[in-house]
C-alpha cells in the first residue's frame, strides 16, 4: 500500500513587513516639500485636464498605482520613493475631489464635509485597530495601509475645501492661502501650549493641501478666475516639479529625514510589530 504523501500548501508571495518606519522624520523641510507637492498636484490635474480628460485619467490613476505599488514594495523609508507616492497621491486626490463635484454636480460644502466625515471615519478606525495614529508606528503592512488611505482622504479633504473657499465663498486664491497660511499658525501655537503631537500634525498635514493649492492656482489662474497672476498651469506645474527634484535628491543624498533607528541599523535589529506609545511622539 502507497505511503500518504504529506500535503503542502503552495507558496504565495506576499508584500513583506516593513523593517523600519517607511514615513519621513517631521522636519521643516518635510513640510516644505509636503505643500510644494500639493500645489504641484493641483496645477498639474487643472493642466492635464485642460489638454484631455482622459489623458488625465490615465495619469492620474496610473501615476497611483505605480507610486503605491512602489512604495508599498519597499521595506524602509527612501526619500524617492515616498514623495514620488506622495506626488501620485496629490494628483489623484485632486482629481477624486474635483470629480464628485464636477461629475454628481455637488457643491464644494457637501463634498467637503463627505471627506471630513470619511476622514474621520479612517482616523478612528485606525486608531481603534493600532492603538496609534503616530507616523513612527508605521512599521506594518496594516498601518501603513491606513496611512495612505489617510494621506489620500487629507488632498481630497484639503482640495474641497480650498475650492470652498475660494470660489462658493469668493475669498479668491490668494486670500484662501493666506487664510490656511494663519490657521496652520494656530495650529503651531497650540502645539505650542500643549496640543498633542499627533493631534498637531494631522491637523496642519490637512491644511497645508488647500494652502498649496491656493498658491498654486493664484500663480496660474487667469485674473478672471479668483484673481489669478495668469502665469499657466503648465508653468506652475513645471516650476514646482523642479523645485521637488531638487530638495528630494537632497534628501536622498543627506538621509537628514531618516527616523532615528534605520540608519546603520541591522534588518534584524529593527521592530516589525507590536504597539508603540502614542504619548507626545509624531
């Protein structure tokens, strides 16, 4: 009689855990490159959409998917990598955001506050699950999964609100961006007296998407619309993009945002679950 051979599963490859945070160390110069890419992700939707709407979709999503799959591949953060995902980001956002309005016909106060509220759904959710909304957990497939739902809800979220602002308010573009430009200061100011951290920094990561925008279209909008300088999306879009190249391959030369921890440091040596303490910590 034959001898059962033992049953084996078949082998399915799977992203790997992360080995370090895959997010940036919260520097100036991360919110530097965090509004240039927001106001780069705003004029280029407007300039691609404005050649074709399908030329757009298609850059659009498949910019997205390349900057997900990319830096969802990668298993610790590398400046490249993260900010081209977060300029993919930037783009997609604004045209998800400019789609519920343009294509269902609703009007920027309802549209912001359905991504207000689904923001706050992911934000709950995630803390519910994780125990934390700090950057420096996001060393799991799972969370990193939640933040870039976040990130991308945050340029949907940010991208409504400045159009609230500017055009169903008429503030215009560019007292919408110095009105975002002073709530990111109260931001700073109650950190200052004893916000929270986290609390902090997903409040201004949200305002600094309609501040890039507004700047981004004051500089590229005709004056007929929100008083723009008329400079040109694809001028804007360009002007930007150079400005990005440049401070990230500084970064990615100097590893100055590099969490402290994933320098130098052996994979094994490196958390790859478990909880963090959210305490005062980003």
């Amino acid at each position: 009689m034959p001898t059962p051979q033992p049953r084996t599963r078949p082998t399915v490859l799977r992203r790997p855990d992360p080995i370090a945070a895959k997010v940036p160390e919260i520097t100036a110069l991360f919110w530097v490159v965090k509004v240039l890419t927001t106001g780069m992700g705003e004029a280029a939707s407007d300039w691609f959409g404005g050649i074709s709407l399908v030329l757009a979709g298609v850059l659009g999503v498949g910019g997205f998917a390349l900057g997900m799959t990319w830096q969802l591949r990668s298993i610790r953060y590398r400046a490249w990598t993260y900010w081209f995902a977060v300029a993919m980001v930037a783009l997609f956002g604004t045209m998800v955001a400019d789609g519920l309005h343009i294509v269902l016909a609703l009007p920027y106060t309802v549209t912001t506050a359905v991504y207000a509220l689904a923001l706050a759904f992911v934000l709950h959710r995630w803390h519910r699950s994780e125990g934390t909304l700090s950057i420096h957990s996001i060393t799991t497939k799972r969370r990193e999964t939640y933040y870039w739902v976040t990130v991308l809800l945050t340029f949907a979220l940010g991208t409504a609100a400045g159009d609230l602002t500017a055009t169903t308010m008429h503030l215009g573009f560019f007292a919408s961006g110095v009105l975002f430009g002073a709530a990111i200061l109260v931001v700073l100011l109650a950190w200052r007296l004893g916000l929270g951290a986290i609390a902090a920094f997903w409040t201004a990561y949200v305002l600094t998407r309609p501040l890039g925008a507004s700047f981004a279209d004051w500089f590229g909008k005709p004056h007929s619309f929100g008083a723009g300088l008329g400079y040109g999306d694809g001028v804007v879009t360009g002007a930007l993009t150079l400005l990005i190249v440049v401070l990230v391959a500084y970064l990615a030369a100097s590893r100055r945002d590099v969490q402290d921890g994933q320098s130098g440091v052996a994979a094994h040596e490196l958390p790859v679950s478990g909880a963090v303490a959210e305490g005062d910590a980003v």
